[in-house]
C-alpha cells in the first residue's frame, strides 16, 4: 500500500479507498498504478469503483446453490465474493441476516449495492 500512497499521491488516512484497491488488485497492484499514475484523485475512486463493479460481473456466482454452498463453508469469503469488496470482522458480526435466499435475491436486484448500505436492511 505504500506503493500507491507514494506513487499516486493518495492520503494515508483514505482507509476505504486503499483497503478496497488492495482487495481488488491482490496481485495485480502494478495494473492499478498504470492505470491511475498522474490522475486526479476523482478519476481514481471513478476507475476504482468501475472496476469493482466490472468485477462483480465477472464474478458473479453461477447459481443460488452455489452461493449457498459457499456461504454456508465460509460466510465472509461468499459475501465478499458478492459485494466486491473486503468485509471486516466488525461488519460480520453487526450482519444480521444468514438466509441465504434473500441476500442472493436482494444482492440480484441491486448488485452494485456496498455492503454496509446492504446490511443496514437487517438493522
């Protein structure tokens, strides 16, 4: 990370940001840095979070059964799977909702939804 706060110029206190480019460019950072060098900041949350929606696309789990299997060996992985974007242990254990069916179908019908904005539904 202290490749992209060096080279990009990015403000070490953009916790979200940096921890959402090292989740979906695990890697593959060196993409990122060609992709944003000599950018505003503005082009690079845009590429951040377009890329993170291109993701979800490529992503996507094949079925509902799949996405249950894996949620039911490992939840966190399967969400982040789902969301794009990397879930801490405090979001997990603030998530209320473990019915499968109704993340799988609320996640289809808004796929490019963050996570916290997701979970506030089981609040």
């Amino acid at each position: 990370m202290q490749q992209i706060i060096d080279l990009l110029g990015v403000d070490k206190k953009a916790g979200d940001f940096l921890n959402m480019v090292a989740f979906l460019f695990q890697g593959n950072l060196d993409f990122f840095i060609d992709k944003c060098k000599d950018k505003s900041s503005g082009f690079m949350h845009s590429f951040l979070y377009d890329y993170r929606k291109d993701m979800i696309k490529r992503t996507r789990f094949a079925s509902f059964e799949e996405f249950n299997d894996t949620y039911n060996t490992d939840d966190k992985t399967a969400l982040e799977r789902l969301f794009q974007e990397p879930i801490s242990k405090w979001q997990m254990d603030r998530f209320n909702c473990n019915d499968t069916m109704t993340i799988y179908n609320l996640h289809l019908n808004n796929p490019e939804i963050r996570f916290d904005r997701f979970s506030m539904q089981f609040m």
